[in-house]
C-alpha cells in the first residue's frame, strides 16, 4: 500500500531542510570567522615584525638581491660607484645600495630613513677601519661586516639631505649637505662652518651652503666643492681657494686628483686644471658646457674623461678635447658618475643604469653581470 503525503507531512519535510540548512550555514560562517581570525593574528605578527625592523638600527645589512628593476638592470637610477680596499663594488642608487661580491650581487636591505622608508644613495667612502659609509636622503649609514647603523639629524646630524661623504686618513667623518657640512668622529656630530654662498637658481634643489663633494688629496688636504665656491682644508685651517686662484663661480660641483697629483675641478662653468697655484681653464671657448662640468675620471692611459651637460662625454689628452660620440647601437646612460676601478676599467653609471666602456664601447652591466 503506498504512502499518502498530506499538506502537514509536506510542511515538516520543508521545515527540517531549512534548519538543516541554517545549522550548516551556522557552521560555515564560525569556520570563515576562526580562519579571518587567524589570518588577522597572522598579519599582526608581520606588522610588529616590520615596526621592530624599522626600529632597529644595528642588523643584518643584506640579502640576495631579488628586485625586479626595469629591464633587469641594478636600478634605473644609479647615483654613484665605489670599489672598497676589499676589492668589492659598491652601487648608490634610487633603490639604495648593492655590494658586489666576487659575482653575487647583493641588496643591503637595513638602510632606511627616520620613518623606515628606503632612499637613495648619493656617496659612498671607506673610513681606515674598513667600514663603508653611505651619504643618502635620508642621513647617513655605516656598514661594519654584517651589522648597518643609521644615523639622523636626531642623532645630530647637520641635516638628513646628505650630498657627499669621505672619510679622512685620522678617521673622521666629513658629511656634505644642504645644510652645510658637519664632521663625525666616532662618537659626536660637529658642525663645521662655511662661508655662505649662492642659491642656484637653474637647479631645483640648491641653497646657500650647499655640498657637493668633498674628498681628500694625496696630501692629506680636504677639498670642498660649494655653493660658496671651491675651499680647501689643512693643518686647522680653511682656504677660499676660488678667491685666490681667480675661479669665477660660486658653483664647484667636483674635485679629481690624477695619478700625478694634478687637480681638475669641475664647475657650472667650466673645467679647470689646477697645478699647485697653477689655474689653466681646460673648456674655455672649446667645447659647449651647457648646464656645467660634472664627474671626472682618468684611465689607465692618463687620458681625463668627464662629463658636459650630463649628456655630454668628453675626453682629454692633454692637447685636445674630443667628444666621446654615442650611436643608436651604442648608447650609455645620461651620466651621474664615472669612475675607474682598481682594474683601470671605466664605469658610468647614471639615469639608465650602470654601464662599462669596453673595447669603445658601452656595456650595459645587469644585475646579472657581465662581472
């Protein structure tokens, strides 16, 4: 005999499928909730992890480089090089610092700003002690085998917009900014006076005691390159150098000592060679500066390179000047900085990337090498 369903039989089946139903439901949104609450500890953790990361200044300084830059390059933007006594490179960049070592290139990862942002690097230099210190936008650091310091205005720091750094042959630390320039010796910041200079109005950062490089001879003489001219530093006592050999602008960008002792300074308006009170102007109705001189570096044969205009690139003999002409098939970077490596290799690093000059020609150098 078959079963009848009534209204009421219908009714009680409806009703059980509903509960069944919410109870489910029930369950699946206190399992969505514990998980979200996991989640979220989770995150917590990696929050209070980043805070102790910024907060701390003596850490670990690296970790494989694994940044994806445009085209595989160090950074699009590489500021400065540098080649410690170690023989490792160094790369300053708008991404912060790379050390090469043998062939792996590493990130330096701890360098950050006083709210634990990452900045570019301007300078770098070796004290005696083999630490490397970098001047950035942020202050400055110092890197001691695997522990970085970062050091700020609030440490007492002339100004955290660093331009320049080098470290004398006693130890200090000279630090350009554009603020003027402050000296660490170890343990305190102390500021170091300068004459006023000239705000550059054609430049979209400049102030009146602004730095741009300060490096020290074979000598032991400190050279500043200003927005007060070119001075010099020896024995306790600072030379308008600008004044007395007849510079005729406030605006020195760069200092460069050859294998002779021979100085070339580089200005907005021109380049100089300086031979102890010898000032010969090596430009003057030669070439066209443009926006002015920038970096300045020799090769092995004693030729000087430097830039005009950044776009620029120019080569001296000693007799003539003659431009470096770049082609669509062999194009460098506009240019920052070029330096020459302990193997008397060129490098010019700048908006674009870092490059070699290899066999007249530029070497896009990747993060990858060629080493």
């Amino acid at each position: 005999m078959g079963i009848v369903k009534t209204p009421f039989d219908n009714m009680k089946l409806f009703i059980v499928i509903t509960l069944c139903v919410i109870v489910h439901s029930c369950k699946e949104q206190e399992k969505k909730s514990v998980i979200k609450k996991v989640i979220t500890e989770k995150e917590k953790v990696s929050h209070d992890s980043n805070l102790e990361d910024k907060q701390s200044n003596n850490q670990s300084t690296q970790t494989s480089f694994q940044s994806p830059f445009v085209n595989n390059q160090i950074s699009q933007v590489v500021r400065t090089i540098f080649q410690d006594s170690r023989g490792d490179i160094w790369f300053g960049s708008q991404n912060g610092a790379f050390r090469l070592n043998g062939k792996s290139l590493i990130h330096i990862d701890r360098i950050k700003n006083e709210s634990g942002k990452g900045v570019t690097i301007k300078d770098i230099t070796e004290d005696k002690d083999g630490r490397i210190w970098l001047g950035h936008t942020g202050g400055i650091s110092s890197i001691d085998g695997e522990l970085v310091t970062n050091y700020y205005e609030s440490d007492g720091l002339i100004n955290n917009d660093v331009w320049c750094i080098t470290a004398d042959t006693n130890g200090n630390i000279w630090i350009g900014t554009i603020a003027g320039v402050c000296v660490y010796n170890g343990h305190e910041f102390i500021n170091f006076k300068l004459p006023k200079g000239k705000i550059d109005a054609t430049l979209g950062v400049s102030s009146s005691k602004m730095v741009h490089s300060i490096v020290e001879d074979s000598k032991g003489t400190l050279w500043l390159s200003s927005n007060a001219g070119l001075l010099s530093y020896s024995n306790n006592k600072l030379i308008d150098v600008s004044d007395k050999v007849d510079i005729q602008t406030n605006f020195v960008n760069e200092v460069f000592e050859d294998k002779k002792g021979v100085l070339w300074i580089s200005t907005k308006k021109d380049l100089f060679r300086l031979r102890g009170k010898e000032l010969t102007n090596i430009t003057k109705d030669n070439i066209e500066v443009g926006k002015g001189i920038g970096s300045i570096a020799e090769d092995k044969k004693g030729n000087i390179w430097f830039t005009s205009n950044q776009h620029n690139l120019y080569v001296y003999d000693g007799k003539k000047i003659i431009e470096y002409q770049k082609s669509e098939d062999n194009k460098g970077p506009v240019i920052f900085k070029i330096y020459s490596d302990q193997e008397d290799r060129l490098w010019f690093v700048g908006y674009g990337g870092a490059y070699r000059l290899e066999n007249g020609k530029f070497l896009n150098i990747t993060r990858s090498g060629p080493w």
